[in-house]
C-alpha cells in the first residue's frame, strides 16, 4: 500500500486518565491520577499521601470541609474509615447523587476537557494526556476557581 495514502488514527483516543484534584479559594493542586479503575485501596492511598496534606495546610486549625463524588471507593468501608479516623479535622459533605452542579470540581473537568480538545494536535498517549492536563490546571485562572465555588454556595 502507498504509504502517502494512509492516515494514522490514535485508536481508544490513545488512553483515559481518571484525574484527582482538590481546591481551595486561591488554593489548588492535583491530588492523584491513574490510568486504571480507582479502588478503594487506592483512593485511601490517594487520601493519606495529597489529600491529607493539603487540607492541613489549608485548614490548620482542622475545621475544614470536603466534598467528594459518591463513587463506590468514596463510600467504601475502607474509605469511610480513613474519613471517620480522619473526622476530627476536616467534615465530608454528604450531597446528593448524581448532581454535578452541587460539585464545583465538575465544572472544572469540563474546562479541562475543552483545552485537551482544542490543542492544535491531541494527545496520542497517556504520558501527553497527563502533560496536557497539567499545563492545563496550571494555567487556570484563580479566579475561575472563586466562581466555580460561589457558583455551588449559591445552590447549596
């Protein structure tokens, strides 16, 4: 075959990330990402490695707040066990499944979607997936995150 007339396609979209973020007023980091499905072993790792320090940091005084999805290894007894050994520094805000409205997070995968797709060529693998999304979350203006948080406050 011509090789002139082949075209080279990147199947499956050449690989997913599941990607873990956390943020705070003017505070925000990447707490985990993994090319697998999260399990509660994991999202527990993922909890005491980044989570944990950051909501230290963010909350010295242990009176923070934190909303996570309903997955099944958020709600996993492993999970709820980090989270309720964990209960005395920071509360878990029970919302509702299927809401992504109430999460200001969700808003942001969505911004992060949208610079992946419009990025003059995509991402052929998981390593320039990673690097996309990374220099994406860099770049995001603080204030975004504010509004995304108010945004939320106002339908809680």
């Amino acid at each position: 075959m011509d090789q002139a007339c082949q075209v080279g396609i990147v199947q499956g979209h050449g690989g997913s990330i599941s990607w873990f973020g956390v943020f705070f007023k003017a505070l925000f980091g990447i707490f985990g990402a993994c090319t697998n499905l999260l399990n509660a072993i994991r999202y527990v790792e993922l909890l005491d490695d980044s989570f944990h320090p950051f909501m230290m940091f963010c909350y010295p005084h242990v009176n923070g707040v934190f909303q996570q999805e309903n997955r099944t290894s958020h709600k996993s007894r492993l999970a709820t066990g980090w989270l309720d050994e964990h209960s005395f520094e920071f509360s878990v805000i029970n919302w509702p499944p299927r809401r992504p409205d109430l999460n200001p997070i969700e808003h942001l995968w969505v911004i992060l979607e949208q610079g992946v797709k419009g990025q003059n060529t995509a991402p052929t693998n998981i390593s320039e997936l990673w690097t996309a999304l990374a220099n994406i979350w860099q770049v995001i203006p603080v204030k975004c995150f504010q509004n995304l948080l108010n945004l939320c406050l106002l339908v809680w």
